[in-house]
C-alpha cells in the first residue's frame, strides 16, 4: 500500500477558548467605560472531522479534476449547517490509527470541540493489520471524546475496488480476505455505537455496489479515496442522521442513538 501521506494538508482547528477570552475581553472593556454589557449569544458548537485521507478529502488525479484538488467532506458539512457550527478538519494521508492516537489530544481535545467524527483504519487494514488491532486504537479516540465531554460520531470504513483482476483464483482470494477483514471492523465499530448509544454513519453500506461490496465506482475513482460525489454523500449522510434535527436557534446537542 502506498504511503502518501505527504500529498495532504492538515487545516489548523477552530480555537473556541481564543473566541471565548476575546468576548470576555470586549465585556471588560464595555464595563470600564459604564457601558451596559450586550448580552451576546453563545459561540457555535465546534464539530471536527478527524481521520486520514478521506477526511482530508484527498482524491487522485482525473481529466476532471487534473490538479487533485482535496475536497473535504466536513466542507460540504459546513455548507449543510450553515452558521449553526462551526466545522473543522483534521485529517493527514497516509495515517494509521495508532499515529491518530498520537496526536488527538493536542489536534482536537485542546479546541473543546462538541462534536468529533472518527474515520480511520483504512490504512491499518491496506497494511494487514487485525481488525481487532485496529479497534483498539479506535476505542481509545471514542473514550478520550467521551471523557472530555465531546460526542464522538463514528463513520465504518468505506470499501475497496480493483479492476481487472480476471479469472485469478488469488486475485479473488485476496478480495475477499480484504473486504472480510472490512465487515469485521465495521461490525466492532457498529457494536460499540449500539452498546454505548453513539451516532453511527455506515459509510460501506452507503458506497458499496451491492452486487460486489466493491466501491461503487461513482463514489471513488482509484478504488480507494472518494470523489466529490462520495465526500459529498459522507457530509450528507452524517447532516441527516446527525444534525438535521437539531434547532438551527440553540446550542443544545441532537439527541443520541438509543
């Protein structure tokens, strides 16, 4: 599996506690020159995506995407949520979940995000490594969001597709132990949002052809990495199942999945 990491950005998170002081700040000031304080509504509730290159929205080389522009899906989330959050992304190519570890305290703890959309392992998996393995580190994201009172939204891993693999019994061979392993890290991730009562976005079932459970070739055109169409249908996806509910006037979290 290439390692090309060094193909995507990392975009600097929103800092809701820089926002807070400087309103607290401008409060001060009011009052030392006998101004009545305005009352000023709450700062928007902070959602990061975090994850490798499918939250960084990288996408291979086309005719009609020459340059291959990143399109990030938490874009196309922030376009669906308007002014209601404020959404961040945080997402490194190449990156295995045990380097996502790493680095999630200072690259999403640190900003109090309320939200945090975990998609990772797609990297672990093209290396071979266990499910079981994978879901460990996964874990350890889900537990640090919940104990630093974020809501962690956990997004299964997409498939894959190759082409032209013929009549080869170990090209089919190592299809299925590829999509196998898929399902099986997919059904922890579906396992512990049910038992802990997380919002779970199936991004498999979603892409998937359901002849193949390959990915569907207008959601990715590597077999890999998602199109615009398939970064755009992963913002949806979570908007609808997600935030749609919530009151566009408040700040108050849509409820969880029981």
């Amino acid at each position: 599996m290439n390692d090309d990491r060094t193909s995507c950005s990392l975009l600097v998170p929103y800092n809701r506690a820089a926002y807070n002081a400087q309103d607290s700040a401008d409060r001060s000031s009011d009052a030392c020159h006998g101004l009545q304080p305005t009352p000023m509504p709450p700062s928007p509730p902070l959602i990061i995506c975090f994850g490798d290159s499918l939250t960084a929205g990288f996408q291979t080389a086309t005719p009609q995407n020459p340059t291959g522009r990143e399109t990030p899906y938490g874009d196309f989330l922030q376009e669906r949520l308007g002014g209601w959050a404020m959404v961040r992304v945080s997402g490194i190519c190449g990156e295995l979940t045990g380097e996502m570890v790493l680095r999630f305290r200072q690259d999403v703890l640190a900003h109090n995000p309320a939200y945090v959309i975990i998609l990772g392992g797609t990297n672990d998996l093209g290396w071979n490594a266990h499910p079981q393995e994978v879901m460990r580190n996964l874990v350890k994201l889900y537990e640090q969001a919940l104990a630093a009172s974020a809501t962690p939204i956990l997004v299964t891993v997409p498939s894959i597709r190759v082409e032209d693999t013929g009549d080869s019994p170990d090209a089919r061979d190592w299809i299925a132990g590829h999509l196998a392993r898929r399902h099986q890290l997919n059904g922890l991730i579906a396992d512990y949002a049910s038992r802990k009562g997380l919002p779970l976005i199936d991004l498999f079932a979603a892409t998937a052809d359901p002849a193949t459970q390959q990915l569907a070739a207008v959601y990715s055109n590597d077999g890999l990495h998602l199109t615009t169409a398939g970064y755009r249908l992963l913002a949806d996806l979570i908007y609808e199942q997600v935030f749609a509910s919530a009151s566009p006037s408040g700040t108050s979290r849509p409820a969880l999945i029981s």
